[in-house]
C-alpha cells in the first residue's frame, strides 16, 4: 500500500500507526481486503507491463532486421 505498510496478516501499519485487524470495525476490515486486493493486482499488472515491454523490444529488433537497408 502507498502510504500503508503491511506488517502481516493481523496487524496493519497505517500513516506509522499498526492496528490489529480483529479489533477493527467490519467496514475497516473491507478496506483492508479492497487495499490487498488491488495491491496485488496492481503488482500483476506491472508484471504484465515487463513482460510486453520485453516483447515489444523483441519484435522491433526482429523488425528492424527484416527492414531494407538501403
């Protein structure tokens, strides 16, 4: 999280401040789990991201080899 600190899975650190997660009200926990959720999701999309770039890369030096040097 950006501005949040995952410390495990009953403790959240949030703005320097760690709270157990069982103590928190049932809307918080949602949060916690919509945070977690897009956290990862985010990280899946940075690696899908890597993974184009590198084919892109790969497909344009194919390219280029492919193209007429006059």
């Amino acid at each position: 999280m950006a501005e949040n600190d995952v410390v495990n899975e009953q403790s959240i650190t949030i703005d320097g401040r760690q709270y157990n997660i069982g103590s928190l009200s049932d809307i918080a926990k949602s949060q916690v789990a919509n945070l977690r959720y897009v956290d990862r999701e985010i990280e899946q999309a940075k690696n899908h991201m890597a993974v184009l770039q590198a084919a892109r890369q790969f497909y344009a030096g194919i390219l280029s080899k492919e193209l007429p040097q006059d």
